[in-house]
C-alpha cells in the first residue's frame, strides 16, 4: 500500500518514510500541499496520507478539503498532525475530514496503531466496495432478466391469442377435409359413372389431397398445442409442478424450432424409459429451447451439423444431455458462459441470458446443468437430478 507523507519539515519526512517502510508500506514525500496534490491524482494513489496541519502557504486542513473534493478521489485515509495537543484542535481537525489526529512528538508505538486502524479501515472499504459493485451487477441482471421474462409473457399472450386464431380455421379445414374423404367413395363412383377420363384421372388423386391436408391441419394443430403450451406462465413454487415425463417436454422443445432442424441440421432423438416427475413445463421447456437454440447456433456451417437429444433414468433423477458437432466450447468462454450477459453471439443476436436463465431453471427444478467439451469435438450440455 503506497502512503503519502506530507510536511514541510524534510526531518519529519525522514522519520515518517524510515517508521512507515518499516511497517511495509512504500512512501511518497511531499514538502508542500502543490506536491500531495499532484501524489494524490497518480493513477495508483496513495490511500493512507499523514500530513501536518501547520505548513507555508496551503495548511493540512485545506490541502484535506481539496483532496476530498477531488471528483473522482480514491479512498483515502488521513491522520493529521500537530504540534497543538487541545482537544477542540482534535475535534476540527476530524470535523474538516481527518479520519485521525496525533500530537507531536510522535510516538511510533502509538502511530503504528493508528495506522493499522486506517490500513484496516481501508480494507473494509475495499471490500464494501467490491460487494457494491457485485450487488449491482446482480441488480443489473435481475432487471435485465425481469424485463426478457417480461417480454416472453408479453409474446406468450400474443402467442396464445394467435394459437387459438389459428385453431378454429385449422378444425374447420380438418373436419372438412374428414367429411370429404367418408363422402369421397360415392363421389368417385359418380365421377366414373360420368364417363369423363379427365375427371377419372383426376379423382385418383383426390384422396392423397385430402390425407395431406389432414395431415397438414394435424401438423398445424400440433405446433399451436405446443405453442400454447411453451406460452403458458410458468411457476418457480414446486408446490404448483405437475406430473409429467421429460420427453414429451423434449419432444415439444425440439418442434418448436423444428425449422432448424429441416434442411442444415440433423436432430437425433434417443429418448429412454423413464418415470413422470414434477416439473413446470414451460419454464422446463424454456431451458431446453434455450440449449437446442444454442447447439443450433454452434454448428452453423459444419459439414453434416448434427444436434443429438439422449434422455435417461438414473439413480439421482432424469439425466438430459443436449450435444452438438460444433467447434466446441473454448477454454476462456467456458469459464464465463454461466454469467448474464455473457455472449459471443454478434450484437443483436443474443442477450447473454439464455444460459443464465436456463441454470437458474433446472436448479430451480432441483438439479444441475453443466458443460463440457465432446472427446471427439463439439459441445454437451448436461442437465441431471431432476425429478431425484
């Protein structure tokens, strides 16, 4: 710790550097209160000064006043010094910002103390500190977490208001299209009868038609009941979890991003037998679209991308693990990946929170979600003991 000696007296100066560098602290002289100031604006400025109160021009207690105005001053200790040994010479001393008062002479047993106390002082300043800084990055990201848990509900709204928009058409062109495959047969018969080959020709196809726009309408009906339900609000109380099975949970995440997965990159699925569990399903679903999100974005551009999904039981709980054929994960991101805004997506591309949110998630759910590298390249992703 640097300390700054401030007296006009060069004998004083002498024996304050010899006590101080004797104590382990590396000492700064200044003959004048033009040389403390310019000691205290180095970019490593000293944090503990002791300074005499009578000195030419500038005093002890203005040069103190100037130091504690200075806009962006370090955390700073002062003991001032003087020959006056009244106590009202103490008190406006303190009064004017000294954080201690000795008379002279000195007495190094004494002075020792003190310094320890400020030395001290300093210490619990730097961890407060620290613990400011902390508590508002944790602020920070809270808020940031709120306002992206704010904005998924506002789009679970909007979500379920457009799913059910999207259901009534969608039973309608279902029920439609069953209606015409039970009456097809006598149309068919009517059409043959009719005599026409065009039309003959053409009522051979009908019912592949009607199969694929039934199909099409399940289709549909799947991703709006998926959509309802991964717009759903979900709970952190356990006492609200339901019972169900991780796969469908799985199964749910990977069609809504079933986009990803059609041309580029290959999804494999080895789900295995395993027990219902109570979990919340769309926070649960939350995490795991975050990860295939991720795995999606990871093996961009690789030859033969290829994200696999394995689920299994095992003894502490229901074991998930999400695994690309990416680059993989290294060594520097892999020590921040779990910190809110975190990202090596460009700007605009991601807010830093998936990951975050996605942990706070399965803990919630009372497991652990870890990461590591593949032996053979890319990343997994392991989320275990739910459901223990």
């Amino acid at each position: 710790m640097h300390a700054l000696v401030v007296d006009d007296d060069p004998t004083t100066r002498t024996q304050l550097r010899a006590l101080l560098g004797s104590w382990g602290y590396d000492v700064l002289e200044a003959g004048d209160a033009a040389q403390a100031e310019s000691a205290l604006a180095r970019r490593d400025a000293p944090l503990l000064m002791i300074v005499d109160w009578v000195m030419p021009e500038t005093n002890g207690v203005e040069l103190l006043r100037r130091a504690r105005s200075l806009p962006e001053a370090s955390p700073l200790y002062v003991i001032m010094v003087s020959g006056k040994h009244e106590s009202a010479a103490a008190a406006y001393a303190l009064e004017s910002g000294a954080d201690d008062f000795v008379s002279k002479p000195l007495d190094p047993v004494a002075l020792r103390a003190r310094v320890g106390v400020g030395a001290r002082m300093l210490a619990k300043s730097e961890a407060l500190q620290r613990y400011a800084e902390e508590m508002s990055r944790l602020a920070e990201a809270r808020a940031a977490e709120i306002l992206h848990a704010d904005r998924l509900a506002t789009l679970g709204q909007l979500a379920a208001g457009v799913a059910h928009e999207i259901n009534n058409p969608t039973t309608f062109i279902a029920g439609n299209a069953e209606l015409l495959e039970r009456v097809w047969p006598d149309l068919e018969r009517a059409l043959a009868q009719a005599g026409d080959a065009r039309l003959v020709a053409i009522s051979a196809e009908v019912p592949a038609m009607l199969a694929a726009v039934r199909g099409g309408a399940e289709r549909v009906r799947r991703i709006v009941a998926d959509l309802k339900s991964y717009a759903r609000k979900g709970s952190s109380d356990p006492r609200e979890r339901e019972l169900a099975n991780v796969n469908e949970s799985v199964e749910r995440a990977a069609r809504l991003l079933g986009s990803r997965f059609k041309h580029d990159v290959r999804l494999e699925l080895d789900l295995g037998d395993i027990s219902a569990c109570r979990i919340d399903p769309p926070t649960f679903e939350q995490a795991l679209v975050n990860l295939l999100n991720n795995a999606c974005d990871a093996v961009q551009g690789v030859a033969g991308a290829t994200v696999a999904v394995r689920s299994r039981q095992r003894d502490d709980g229901i074991e998930v693990v999400v695994e690309d054929n990416g680059a993989g994960i290294p060594d520097a991101v892999m020590r921040e990946i779990w910190n809110p805004f975190f990202t090596t997506k460009p700007p605009g591309k991601g807010t830093g929170l998936g990951l975050c949110i996605s942990q706070r998630i399965i803990a919630e759910h009372g497991g652990a979600l870890r990461a590591s590298n593949r032996r053979e390249g890319g990343a997994r992703f392991v989320i275990s003991g739910v459901g223990s």
